[in-house]
C-alpha cells in the first residue's frame, strides 16, 4: 500500500473511531518481533506504550515495533511515508503533519506525539550524519 492509498482511505473515514479502526487494521501490515530481536533494536522512552525505533537512510532501513496495536498501525504509516521520500526530504521531516495531514494527531495523547517527534528526530539527524 502506498502512502496515497492511505491518504485515501483515511480521507473516507468520518470518526475517530472509524480512523481508529484503520489504524488497527495497518498495524497488522508490520511484522512482530520476538524478545530477541527487540533486544538488539534502539527502544524509544516517553512513548505512552513501549516502542522500538532504528532507521538507516543507506541503504534505506526501518524497523519499528511497538506493543500497542494503535502505535502499531501509526509506525506502519511512518515506515510507508518515509520509504517513499527521496533522501533530500529526510533532514526536514515533520511527522507531526503528516498525521495531522490524515486528521489523526488532534486525537493522540501527548505521550504518542512525543514518541513521533523521537522518530522525526532519529530520522533527520540520520539524514545529516549518513551520506546522501
């Protein structure tokens, strides 16, 4: 699915609770990790629900995992948006409206969008110290 395709879709839902749904229905687009393999990724605090984040911009690389299913479904959203940015775009990303953008960040806790920032920030500063 494209990032499009999510606009899409997200455009058509009338409710939180219809945008909720969504985001659920997302999250299970994202592999599940075992406890071995998040012990080796960067786990990412002040997030309202526990939250593993590693971005690598060349070659391009994510992998995200959260154990909360709306989180979940927010990082399959993430991953599908920056998949699709050139490398020019990395070092000014705003994640924040992008899901403002989808009418998605007003009905988030302030913990979910600080966790978002975190990521915004991990990915520009990997856009400035990797060679693009």
């Amino acid at each position: 699915m494209t990032f499009n395709e999510i606009e899409q879709q997200f455009s058509l839902c009338k409710s939180w609770e219809e945008r909720y749904r969504l985001l659920i229905q997302l999250s299970r687009s994202l592999p599940k990790y075992t406890e071995s393999e998040l012990a080796n990724l960067p786990e990412i605090y002040g997030c309202e629900s526990r939250l593993w984040f590693k971005f690598q911009s060349e070659p391009r690389l994510i992998q995200a995992y959260s154990d909360a299913r709306l989180m979940q479904g927010i990082l399959a959203i993430v991953i599908t948006f920056v998949n699709e940015l050139p490398k020019q775009e990395l070092a000014k990303l705003d994640l924040q409206a992008v899901f403002n953008q989808l009418n998605i960040a007003k009905n988030l806790t302030s913990t979910r969008l600080n966790g978002l920032k975190q990521i915004s920030e991990i990915i520009c500063h990997s856009a400035y110290t990797q060679p693009i």
